[in-house]
C-alpha cells in the first residue's frame, strides 16, 4: 500500500445563482461540483446553512459522470432566515478517503419584496 493517499479532488464548484428566496425566483439554488477520485467516487454530500444558530443540514449530491449537483430549495432550509448561505462540500471515495471544500458564503438568500 502506498503512503501517498489520494482522496477525492474538487476540479471546480459553481452555483445557479449568487442569491435565492422562500417566496421570490429563484426559489432554490443549485450547487455542482466536478469531482475526481484515483478510486472512484462513492458519496458527495452539500452541507448548508443560514445563519451561525442552525446545524448544517446535510443533501446527497446526485452524479452525472464526474459533475455531482445538489439543488437545495430556501424553504427547505431550517429557521426561515435570511442572509448569507454557506455551504460546503464533502467527497468519500471507495477506498474510505474523505475530502472537503473550504466553505463558501458567496450566496444569499433574500427576502422577496414586491413593488
């Protein structure tokens, strides 16, 4: 066995949108993730959140060959809050090797105001 373990690698990871809303489109947000593995990747997990005072709620990423999505929707999300969305992401392979993405607060969700 090798020393050097070489878990999931994240090529890229991008979202549908910088903002979203309970009430207001877009309603969800969609994140997709291309991710490699030398052992082949066996799970993909969004982990997001609003707000510091809520837990992480975590959503199996779906693949698509080496692209993995998870589309998470604002009234999903636990305490009906606004403000930054962050989120991250964690990769397993076959071979029980984890990675994670550094955490991502480039997305808002936003409360709709009508004119």
């Amino acid at each position: 066995m090798s020393d050097n373990i070489i878990g999931p690698t994240f090529n890229h990871v991008t979202t549908s949108s910088k903002s979203f809303s309970i009430d207001c489109v877009p309603t969800s947000v969609t994140v997709t993730a291309s991710i490699t593995a030398p052992a082949g990747v066996k799970r993909v997990v969004l982990h997001s959140r609003v707000g510091t005072n809520w837990a992480y709620t975590a959503l199996d990423m779906k693949a698509a060959g080496d692209e993995y999505q998870g589309t998470v929707k604002a009234v999903d999300m636990p305490g009906k809050g606004y403000g930054v969305w962050e989120f991250y992401i964690t990769a397993e392979d076959m071979a029980g090797n984890q990675s994670q993405t550094s955490l991502d607060r480039s997305v808002e969700m936003l409360q709709c105001v009508s004119n």
